[in-house]
C-alpha cells in the first residue's frame, strides 16, 4: 500500500523534465561542495602572477609566469577563479542549508507549539514577535542583524562563533518567522482532532502529546516551504556577500566573487562578469525548480503564495 | 448510597469575545452550550443522553469526561472533584469518540496506539506489553494480528472497536460515549451496541451514551436524559420514556421515528430547526416550536419552567405539569 | 462590518507590531559586540565622545527609562547624529535625499516588472498552453532565479563600459534638479530591478486571471466571439482584488532590491546608505533606518488590507 503510494509520487516527480533537470544540477553541485578541494585545481588563496610578472586580473585560458594554466583565469589578485568559484559554492551551499536546517528545526518546535497552545500568552508574544520580523522583508533583516554583530563573530559567554555563523544566524532569523507560522497553521487543525484529545484524556504528557503525535503529523507544508527556501537562501548569502557582508577574505563565495568583478569592469573582460553570477541563477534555479516539483508531488493543489517571495 | 458520577448544575458558556472586545471592555454573546444540568449516573448504570445536533449532549459529555472545565457547577467522581483530581483516578474517566478514525494517530499502528495506555498501567517488558495488547483485542473482538495494522487499513467499525481497546487499557469506571455509532453501518453498529453493553455488563463499567439515534438508545440504555438546547427537558428510565413520554419535545422526537409508520398517531410533530445557542428564546426554550404552547399560554413565553419529578424516576420540564406530581390530561 | 470599523480595527491591529519595531531597533545597540556606547561611538569614536555618550544614553537608568527617553526623542525628530561618516550631522537631515532617490527607484522598478510582467501573465492565461505561455514559464523561472544585482552588473557593464553612456553609471537620481538626467539615470536600475521580479508577477497574474477566465460569464464572452481585448479587459476588472495583492507584493521585492541595486549604480538611496552604515557600523543610523523600514512596511501592509477591505465587503467580516 505504502509502495504503490510512493509510486505515485515518484511517477509525478519524474514526469517534468524541469524538475529532474533541476534535481541533476542540485545534484551535482552538492558534489562540487561535498568534494570541493579534491576537484580544485589550486589553493582558492594562492596567488599567481601574469606573464607580465604583475598580478593581474587574468582573462580565460591565459598562462601564469610560472607556467599554470587558468581554465577561468584569475581575479585582480591573481587567485585561480575556478579553484575560487568551486570552494564558493561550497561556502555558499554550507551557509543556505544550514540556515534553512536550523530554520525549519526551530520553527517545528515554535510552531508547533504555539499551534497546540493557541491563545495562550506564548502563543500571543511569539506571533507578535513574529509578526514584527516579518516587516522586514528578507535580506533586509539579515542585512541589519549582520551589522549589529559584526563580521568578527558573536561571543555567546566563553565562545565566540566563526565569522560564518554570523551570517546563518542572521539567515536563521529571516527565515523562521515564515516557517513558524506555517507550521503553526497547519499544528492548528490538528491540535483540535479527536486522537489530540484522546492522548490528553489518558493524561499523556505535553511533550509527548507534541512530539510524537502532533508534529509527525503536521510536516508536510513546512517541508515543502523549507525547500523552496534553499533557493531564497543562496540568494540572500550571495547577496549578503555582494554587500561586502559575507564571510571574511580570503574566504572565497559566490556574491563575493560577483562584487569583486566590479573592480576590473575596465578591463572589459565579460567572462568575469558572466560566470560567478551565472554560476548563483543556476544554484537559485536548480533549488527553485526542484522546490516546486516537491511542493507539486506533495501538494498538487497548490496555488501561489505570498509565503514564497 | 451516592453516585458513581455526579454533575452538580453544570454550565458551559463558550465565550464569543474576541480580544479587541475584551481590550475595549466589551462583552460578545456567550454560547450557551451547557445551561444548568444536574445528573447522576450510578456505578455499572447505561444513561442514554438524546436531542439533536447542537443541543450541547456533546459538551455535557466532554464535561462529564473532565475534557473541558464547567464554567460553574462542579462535576464530581467518587463524591471528589474531577478538576482536583489526581492523574491515576482521572484515567478512571474515560470517552469514546464519535469519530474513530479521527480519534486515532494516522502515523501509529494499533499496537503503538495500544501500547501507550498499557506502558501506563504498569505492565512492563516486552512479553507482558504484547499479551495485554492482545487480551485487550480479544476483548473487543478483533484478531491479534490487528496490531500491526494502520488505521488506514481498517474499518469503521473496526476502527470504534480499536478505540474502544485503548479505553478499556486504562480500566476505566465510567466511559463517555459520544455517538460511537454515528459513522459506522446498520449492521456494525449493532455489534458494537452489544459489545458495549456486554463489557458495561461484565466489567461493572457506567457508561454515559450520547447519541440522536433513538433505536441505539433504546437498546442499551437503562434510563434516558433528553436534552433541549442546553438543558435537561426529560428524564425517565428507558422503557417508560418510549411508551409514556410526557415532555413535548420528547414526544415530538419519538412520532420523528413514527414518521416511517403511516399508522402511527401523532402526537406533536418538529418543525424548523433549533434557535441559536448564542440567542436562546425567551421562557421556555422550546416555546416557539412547542405544539402544546397555545393550550398552557403567555406563561410559556415569560417563565422557563423547572425540572420537576412526575414520579419517583421521571422528572420534566414543562409548564404541563403544574403540581407536583400531577398530570394534566392531554387533548389528543 | 462597516468599512469605517474595519479600517479602525486594522489600525490597532498594526499597534502592537509598531511598538515591538521599537523595542527591535532599540534593542539593537544592546546584542552589539561592544555594547552600546562602543557601538555609538564607533570605530573612529574618541574618549571624549565616548563619555557624551554614556552621558546621554544614562546608561546606570534602568532600561525602560533609557528606552522611554530614547523613544521621545524619536518622536520629536531627534533621531541622533553621524559619528562615522558624516560627523556631528543630524540623521533626520541625512534621510531625506536618499529616502527620495530609493522612492522614485522603487516606483521605477515596479512600473517596469508591472508592465512586463502583468501583460505576459495576462497573454498567457488567455492563452494557456501556446508558446506564450510556454515561454512566459520559462522566463518567470529564469528571472526568479537571477539576483537583480547582477542584472544590474550586466546592464552597467554593457551600457557603461562598452557603449560609455555618462548617465548609465552617473547614479545621479535629483528631480529638483535636473529631471532629464535624472530619469536617463534611472532607466538602467529601474530596468533592473523591474525585469529580475517581472517573471515573478507574471507567474501570480497568471495563476489569478486563470481562476477568472473560468468563470462563465468569461466563457460566453469568448464563445461570442469578442475580441481578446475585451476579453482581457473583464478579466482584469474581475481580477483586480487578485491584482491589488501583485501590486502589493511587487512593491515589497521592488524594495527588498533597491537597496543591492543602489549599491551596484552608486545611487545614494537608502540601501546604499544602510550598507554604509553597516559596514561603518553606525548604529544611530540603522536604528533610525530599522525604525523607518519597519514603519513603511507596517503601512504599505496596512494599505493594502484596506484597499482590499474597500474592494471587496467580503475581507471585512
């Protein structure tokens, strides 16, 4: 019964070729960030000099004066872009999922149980908290909150974070508002069906009543959410990135790559311009894509939401 | 001796306020589901509670089975509190649902579903957990191997019958049954009415029956509360609540059944539906449809008449009856 | 429910929200690496500066007195000075230019992907299934998945470095000035900003307008034989309270892109100068602009729940 369920589903998955194109892309990038320093052919720091003897902005396919060969050239400080592009992406991926990760973990937990308390004063505070982050529209908030803590790292207690966490934690923060509510409203409906009541009445404790009967049932809409997120999240990195927000030098990612590409706009060297942003519209897309195809598996009646943007 | 149970005028108003009234000091209307009922269910007695949907039976269940709190009264088990209670004699207390499928975790099979209440009663191991389990589904008549099913792969009846198994693992004293038949079929639900009223007989259980099913009632019940718009209109042991119905509305609900019988003298028939709870009528509640109100008058639409015993076991709540213990010779 | 009575509910529904913006922007100084007066002072702060400061914030009151006082002065336009970047100026004085310029980019931005994006969306719903509508997919997806900012990048490097157009990166957006140039300059941003969200428009246009052109009295219109124009045009008018909500939404991610446009063009909008401020880590000023962002949000929020409200009876229950 199961299987023939899932049958279903798979056939519907498969069946628009979009979405396994964009299965394939996300596939193959996750290999690129997974085995990034074994497919980069140099150090993302190591500096070459031009023909010249100078360090240059490199256009691609030239030589270096030691004799290298830079499939993508090189950035103006002479660093190899290919080797820079694949340990970006690394860096882009780690910091979007991660903060999807913990965004959607946490929302599960807000979520549901401001849905199983609804009307309570917790519920009450948390919404309105909510409510106010949500003014803020995305990248925005992230924005704020990275200049408030600063790129060095935020010090909780003993420990001082590294400068990335900052940035998932701003993330971490744009994305659980929209993902609470979600999960609160499907927790909701739930919370009021009759086997809810029936744990209560056999004096099942909250946790447990939360936990391991509510919640397994109310995921599908936030995971569905969350995926369609990730796509959303390597925009708002890359931009955080471009703003000259992202993680410290010489730490490449992608909308730092972009922004660098600004500084040899004269040298008129499209390529350059073209591959680290093209290389962040396929990520958003192959993410995007493959968001909507599960959201279409899951949920084939779903009608576009304000949730998405 | 006093009762196994005892609701003690209970209400339930639901509050229809929203927060912006309450920030202004404004008062919405409240819904008056549970209007003032006092009733006491002995131990291993079969109540039947009857009245259409909306009358508030459903809350008054709820009440009785501690799920929600009266907003005044009290409801007592054992002659104690059921608010103040402690965790082991509440589990005493129990509810069937009206809808099993609802009632039970889609994502756990029968014996998860099964095995919580059994952990609870102190049956530990392995062994021990999955014989309980399984006395409980002979019990309820289902196959052992049930255990490892969804409730997605069962039936309704099945599914009432799955129920009914989590609420005997905890060995209840008094099992609410909110419409446990409403969603099954003809045949099923007779089964399920046996079986009831079988465990009810053998395990001393007091059952409270909630249903608008006048047949199922009749069946298994050994004294009958008839509910209009949250109160108690009638009350009388089953027999004589078919055969002599003294209220109106009770009368009214009976020729319902009659309706099928061409034969049959009718002597009030139902009209309309029931007034809003939010808005209850002036009086007696029953007036605006009450076939009888032109022959007792005005006094109907001012004064809401008293539950009052016609005999030893049968009170009612109409202006009929003016004395105690008199009644007033119906035209027919 | 009268229209009056809800557009009053919703007002104090926005109340609450309102002041938990305040306690956020307030709050602000307080999770920073240094605490508040590092945070104030900056990096280029001297000691004396530091000791104004601490004078000023009383930093030994209890919180809610240092809040309260905060918030008065806010509310009689004292919002703070520049210590970073424009010493001693006031911020309110600061925040009226780039408020302008990021206003006209954000209206620019959104006339574009409303023209475009409205007109596809609505080609392809009365055409579902044609290449349009193929084509029209294709594009939202394309244009959801590429950041404006480097829309805006390709278009200053074509338009500024290969074709040399002074106003393509002068950035220079004056209407009091010189509004020529200043619309020549902002054509690039607002093409940027507008084309990157139009896929995204078109998508909600078409998805709404499909519901519509369902319904029979669009199915007789077009079993007459009336011309598509006309056809189009009902939609649209029994489509609008759908297309109030696009216009909303294009408002709110015009605005969310202005800010990584600006700072491509050099436009001194307000996105340029948060970036600043957050680089410089000047925090007067990102209070104030928390404040005034969340502020505009609540209102652009509150305008459309009434517009809709006047539109259609139905929202006021």
């Amino acid at each position: 019964m199961k299987t023939a369920r899932f049958r279903i589903l798979w056939n519907r998955f498969i069946g628009d070729k979009l979405v396994v194109l964009g299965a394939v892309l996300v596939f193959l990038f996750l290999v690129i960030a997974v085995f990034g320093p074994q497919l980069a052919p140099y150090d993302f720091a190591q500096q070459f000099r031009a023909a010249a003897g100078e360090l240059l902005p490199m256009d691609v396919m030239s030589t270096t004066a030691t004799g290298e060969r830079l499939l993508l050239g090189s950035d103006a400080l002479g660093r190899d872009m290919l080797s820079r592009l694949i340990y970006g992406t690394r860096t882009t991926l780690v910091i979007s999922v991660s903060s999807v990760l913990t965004a959607t973990i946490l929302a599960i937990v807000l979520g549901s149980l401001t849905g199983y308390f609804q009307g309570s004063l917790f519920d009450e505070i948390v919404m309105r908290l909510i409510d106010a982050l949500l003014t803020f529209p995305g990248i925005l908030l992230a924005v704020i909150l990275v200049a408030a803590w600063g790129t060095q790292g935020i010090q909780i207690g003993p420990i001082t974070t590294n400068p990335e966490m900052t940035i998932v934690f701003a993330l971490v923060f744009t994305f659980t508002p929209r993902l609470t509510r979600t999960m609160r409203g499907s927790t909701i409906p739930q919370a009021h069906r009759a086997y809810i009541k029936a744990a209560q009445l056999m004096g099942m404790p909250v946790w447990r009543i939360v936990a391991l009967e509510l919640i397994p049932n109310c995921l599908t809409a936030v995971i569905i959410q969350a995926t369609t997120y990730l796509g959303l999240a390597v925009f708002s990195t890359a931009g955080l990135g471009f703003l000259g927000l992202g993680p410290a030098e010489p730490q490449p990612e992608l909308g730092k790559i972009l922004a660098r590409t600004q500084e040899y706009f004269l040298s008129r060297q499209f390529w350059h311009i073209f591959i680290p942003g093209f290389t962040i519209s396929l990520l958003v897309f192959a993410f995007s894509v493959l968001g909507d195809g599960i959201r279409n598996v899951l949920d084939p009646e779903y009608r576009f939401e304000e949730a998405d943007l | 001796m006093s009762a196994l149970i005892e609701a003690e005028s209970v209400k339930r108003y639901y509050s229809n306020t929203s927060w912006l009234q309450r920030l202004l000091l404004l008062k919405g209307n409240d819904i008056q589901a549970v209007d003032g009922v006092t009733l006491n269910i002995d131990a291993g007695e079969i109540v039947g509670l009857v009245g259409e949907s909306g009358c508030g039976k459903t809350t008054l269940g709820w009440l009785l089975a501690g799920l929600v709190q009266p907003t005044a009264g009290a409801v007592r088990f054992r002659g104690s509190s059921l608010a103040s209670m402690d965790a082991a004699t509440r589990k005493k207390v129990q509810l069937l649902f009206q809808y099993p499928r609802e009632s039970l975790n889609p994502r756990h099979n029968v014996g998860t579903i099964l095995g919580y209440p059994v952990r609870k009663m102190g049956y530990a191991g392995e062994a021990q957990i999955t014989a309980r389990i399984h006395s409980l589904l002979d019990v309820v008549g289902l196959p052992r191997r049930y255990a490892d099913r969804y409730s997605f792969q069962l039936s309704g009846g099945e599914l009432q019958r799955v129920a009914l198994a989590r609420t005997l693992a905890l060995e209840p004293e008094f099992i609410v049954c909110d419409e446990p038949t409403s969603a099954v079929d003809m045949n099923v639900k007779v089964q399920i009415l046996k079986l009831l009223a079988d465990i009810s007989r053998e395990k001393g259980i007091s059952l409270l029956f909630i249903s608008h099913d006048l047949s199922a009632v009749r069946f298994i019940a050994d004294r009958i509360c008839v509910m209009y718009l949250g109160k108690v209109v009638e009350e009388a042991p089953a027999a004589q609540l078919f055969e002599r119905p003294q209220h109106p509305y009770t009368m009214a609900l009976l020729d319902a059944i009659a309706d099928i019988d061409p034969q049959a003298t009718r002597r009030a028939t139902l009209e309309g539906q029931p007034p809003s709870p939010v808005a209850p009528p002036s009086g007696c509640r029953f007036h605006p449809r009450c076939a009888y109100q032109e022959q007792v008058g005005s006094l109907c639409k001012e004064r809401g008449p008293v539950l009052q015993p016609l005999s030893a076991d049968h009170r009612v709540r109409c202006f009929l009856y003016p004395e105690n213990g008199q009644t007033v010779e119906l035209d027919p | 429910m009268s229209l009056f009575k809800y557009i009053g509910r919703r007002f104090v529904s926005a109340i609450p929200t309102l002041i938990l913006i305040t306690f956020l922007a307030f709050g602000l100084l307080y999770v920073t690496p240094g605490g508040p007066v590092e945070a104030l002072a900056g990096i280029f702060g001297t000691p004396e500066q530091k000791v104004r400061i601490r004078e000023e914030l009383g930093l030994n009151d209890p919180l809610h007195v240092q809040y309260l006082r905060w918030i008065s002065g806010v509310f009689s336009g004292d919002f703070g000075e520049m210590i970073v970047m424009a010493p001693g100026t006031p911020i309110a004085e600061m925040l009226r230019k780039p408020l302008l310029v990021t206003f006209w980019l954000t209206l620019g931005g959104a006339l574009v992907a409303l023209v475009v994006g409205l007109s596809i969306g609505a080609l392809s719903a009365v055409r579902p299934n044609s290449w349009l509508d193929g084509f029209s997919r294709l594009s939202s997806i394309a244009t959801y998945s590429i950041p404006d900012f480097w829309l805006a990048i390709i278009l200053l490097f074509v338009f500024g470095v290969i074709f040399r157009y002074r106003w393509a990166i002068s950035g220079q957006i004056d209407f009091s000035r010189n509004v020529l140039f200043s619309l020549q300059s902002m054509l690039l941003p607002a093409i940027a900003l507008g084309l990157a969200k139009a896929g995204i428009v078109a998508r909600i246009t078409r998805g709404e307008l499909f519901d519509v052109q369902n319904k029979p009295f669009i199915q007789f219109e077009r079993i007459m034989g009336l011309p598509n124009r006309v056809v189009i045009k009902d939609m649209l008018h029994n489509g609008i309270l759908p297309i109030v909500t696009v216009l909303g939404y294009t408002i709110g991610l015009i605005f969310r892109g202005t800010f990584l446009v600006e700072v491509v063009f050099g436009a001194p909008g307000i996105g340029l100068f948060l970036v600043r401020a957050a680089k410089t880590q000047e925090y007067a000023l990102l209070q104030t602009l928390v404040l005034i962002i969340g502020t505009v949000f609540i209102l652009m929020n509150l305008l459309t729940d009434i517009l809709y409200g006047v539109l259609d009876p139905r929202v006021r229950t």
